[in-house]
C-alpha cells in the first residue's frame, strides 16, 4: 500500500474537492481518495505507487494545478479503535 499526497492549487469549495476526487477515481484503480480546499491537498490510498505525471495530467485536466507529489508507504491502522471506525 501507498501513499500519495498531492499538494492542489486552485480547490476552493467541497464541490472543487468532488471533482479532483472523481477525476482521479476514474482514471486510476485506487482504495481512497480525499481532498481538502483548505489545505490544498488530496491524499490518495492505493494497492501500488501510481505514474507521478499521468497523476499530475488528470488532475491538470479538471482545471486545478498540482505543485507537488510526495509518495510513501502506508499500513492499514489496526487496534481495537480502527476497528470500531468501521462499523
């Protein structure tokens, strides 16, 4: 697992965060996605790291600018609080 935080200029509301996410939901195979307008940044959680300039294209595409991408590992939380969460 991986992952992968996008730093995304131009978001400025939650529907400018449903856009980024959509976006990248189509064009990728990915476990979550989540954006944020405040911080400017999107947090992607995949299976594998994911092409660094077709990630860059496809958020490009909808309009909003990526600055920076940073990869790195990821472990799923386990415990007895990860578990409550999913409930």
């Amino acid at each position: 697992m991986v992952k992968i935080t996008m730093n995304v200029e131009g978001m400025m509301c939650g529907h400018c965060e449903a856009h980024v996410n959509d976006a990248i939901r189509s064009a990728f195979d990915i476990k979550s996605v989540s954006s944020s307008h405040r911080k400017n940044e999107t947090v992607i959680i995949a299976a594998e790291d994911i092409d660094k300039e077709k990630l860059k294209a496809a958020v490009d595409a909808t309009g909003y600018t990526v600055n920076s991408i940073k990869s790195e590992p990821y472990a799923e939380k386990s415990g007895l609080f990860a578990r409550l969460k999913k409930s």
